[in-house]
C-alpha cells in the first residue's frame, strides 16, 4: 500500500490532503478564501497567492497531525503543477519540492484536469477505463475521453466561456453574491425555469464543443429589461444551462465508441440539477452514471493525492526543477 500526500492551490483553495493507493483518505483539510476575494466579486490572483503563502504548510502540518503520520511514512508526494493562478501553483509546488527534498520522496507533479478526471475513480472502485468525462469546472468545459492514466482524448471543449465561468458571470450580473455557482444554484430553487427565454448556444450542432459567451449576454439583457426576478432568471439561466450540457454530452456519447460510463466532474458539477440531468442522460443510453460526491467535485487535495496515486503506480514521477504552468492542456 503506498501513502500519497496531496496538495492544491491552483485558484482559491488552499488544500492538503494524505490518501492511500486503498482509496482511503486518511486525512484531508482545506481553507477557502471567499471571505478574501468577495469585495471583488472574483478571485483576485495577487490576494490568492498570499493567502496560500500563510495556510499551505499548516494545512500540511494539520494533516499529518490528523492522520498520526509523518514525513517519513509516505511514499510520495503530488503536487498540482498547473493549469491555474499561476501565484498559487507556485505555492503548493514549491511547498511539494521542499517536502520531497526533506524526506527524499519522489515528486509527482499533477495536471490539475488530471486530478479532476481521476477524481471519479477515488469515489468509485468500480470504475474502469475507458470513460466519457464531462470536466466543468470555473476554468474549463470539455468533454474527455479518458483512456487511461495520462491517456486523454479531448473530444470537446468550450469556444468561450468555461461553465462555472457562466455561473458566477450570472451570480454577479444578478447580485447574488460570490462563489457564484452555488448561489445561482440557491436562487434557482424558487424561481421559474421556464420564465425567460434565453438561448442555448451550440445546440444541435454537430460537433461537441460548447460557447456560453451568449447565454451570459442574454442574462444581462433579462436583468436589464427589468421584467423578471433575479430567481426567475437564475432559474432559467440553469435550465438553459443544463440543456446546453446534455445536449453536447450526447453527442459526445455518440462519438466515444465503446465506454464504460458515464462521468462528470469539476467543481459545476456538485450541481444537483445537472447531475440528475445527467443521471437521466446516461440512464437513456444504458450506462453507469458516476458524479463524486460535491466535495470532491470542487477543489481539493484528495484529488491531486489520488491522481499522484495512480501515476506514482505507473511509475510516473518528476524532477525537482519541474515547472509551474499556468496553461497546460491535459
Ligand atoms: O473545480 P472548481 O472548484 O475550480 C476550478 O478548477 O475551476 O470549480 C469552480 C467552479 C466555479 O465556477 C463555481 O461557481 C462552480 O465551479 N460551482 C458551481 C457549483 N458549485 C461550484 N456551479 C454550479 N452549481 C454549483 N452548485
Ligand atoms: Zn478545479
């Protein structure tokens, strides 16, 4: 059995977390920082780094406390190396290079997507490649085969905005506050779906790809006009929302050949509507539906320890003079 420590903070979260190639998470620990960006309306890089330069090592500190373990019991340690904030990735890569440097572990470095499109398979023993992954997060929207560890087909992504990017450019438009998904998600709730038209780009075209650049606009001419609640168009805008992502996930079913499920991730979708959507979805075309439970949608460490889990298994690990990248397509 080999012991992972795992550590994030390529946005706003700063995380730790130590988890087993048994997929046991021995301990995991997490500090957000909306209190810090919510002035702003946004994450403001400058503000995130710092804020990852005074939590990182105690969140580390914390976890080994926690799970009874030192240094010197763990087998590696995974680092997120990118995409992100490029201030923060620095942080927790940094802190992982020091950490391997002190207790002579390797270093894995880890593609945030790649900890987001393992995250499925900590949640699930079960789940084998080859996989359809939906991966919506703030920064991205893509549609992903997933072949095998380090093995990615990019079926599909987004021609503008990412989802979550949607969501929280709806939060603001509205006043709903900050982080935006899970207000939108809030106000939803007592709105009326089918009270604003809005349009859902991109639907029934042909090829997978995603554009929610409209619907963004479209939400600002409903607030504008004055005609509707801001819970009717957050409404609308998730409906919107949801039929947009079913519609391009089927296509990318009918294009991904032989799979065995099923899968989203990222932090949209701890969205329950859109997962029940896409429960339905995949309940039409006969396959497993596999969502990781919210906290694992959205970032974390476990996931960046489970994804150094299965490369360090793969043998896969990385020099100390391993950069930090601020794009880095899966
Ligand atoms: O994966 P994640 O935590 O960070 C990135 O890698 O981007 O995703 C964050 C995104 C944000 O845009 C946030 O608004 C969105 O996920 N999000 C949600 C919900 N919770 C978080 N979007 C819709 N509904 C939610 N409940
Ligand atoms: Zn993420």
């Amino acid at each position: 059995m080999a012991i992972i420590l795992g550590l994030e903070s390529s946005c706003d979260e700063t995380a730790a977390a130590l988890v087993t190639s048994e997929r046991e998470i021995l301990a995991h620990a997490l500090a957000g920082q909306e209190e810090a960006h919510r002035p702003f309306g946004g994450v403001v890089p400058e503000i995130a780094a710092r804020a990852h330069v005074e939590v990182m090592t105690p969140l580390v500190a914390q976890v080994f406390e926690e799970a009874e373990l030192s240094l010197s019991d763990i087998d590696a340690v995974a680092a997120t190396a990118g995409p992100g904030l490029i201030g923060g990735v620095m942080v927790g890569l940094m802190t992982g290079k020091g950490l391997a440097l002190a207790g002579g572990k390797p270093l894995v470095a880890v593609n945030h997507l790649e900890g987001h499109a393992l995250s499925p398979r900590l949640a699930d023993p079960a789940l084998e490649f080859p996989y359809l992954l939906l991966l919506v997060s703030g920064g991205h929207c893509q549609l992903l085969l997933v072949k095998g560890v380090g093995s990615y087909e990019r079926l599909a992504t987004t021609i503008d905005d990412a989802a979550g990017e949607a969501f929280d450019k709806t939060a603001k438009l509205l006043g709903l506050g900050f982080p935006g998904g899970p207000a939108v998600e809030k106000a939803a709730q007592t709105g009326d779906p089918a009270s604003v038209p809005l349009p859902r780009p991109m639907v029934g075209r042909a090829d997978p790809h995603f554009s929610f650049a409209g619907l963004k606009s479209a939400v600002l001419r409903a607030r504008d006009s004055g005609h509707y609640t801001p819970e009717d168009i957050a409404a609308s805008f998730q409906a919107a929302t949801i039929d947009c992502l079913v519609d391009r996930t089927a296509r990318g079913l009918a294009s991904a050949g032989d799979i065995t499920a099923l899968v989203v991730a990222g932090g949209v979708a701890s969205n329950s509507a859109i997962r029940g959507a896409l429960r339905a979805l995949a309940e039409r075309n006969g396959l497993p539906f596999i969502a990781p439970p919210p906290w694992l949608c959205t970032d974390n460490a476990a996931m960046i320890a489970w994804a150094g889990v299965e490369r360090f298994a793969a043998d896969l690990s990385d020099p100390l003079d391993i950069p930090a990248r601020a794009r880095w397509p899966l």
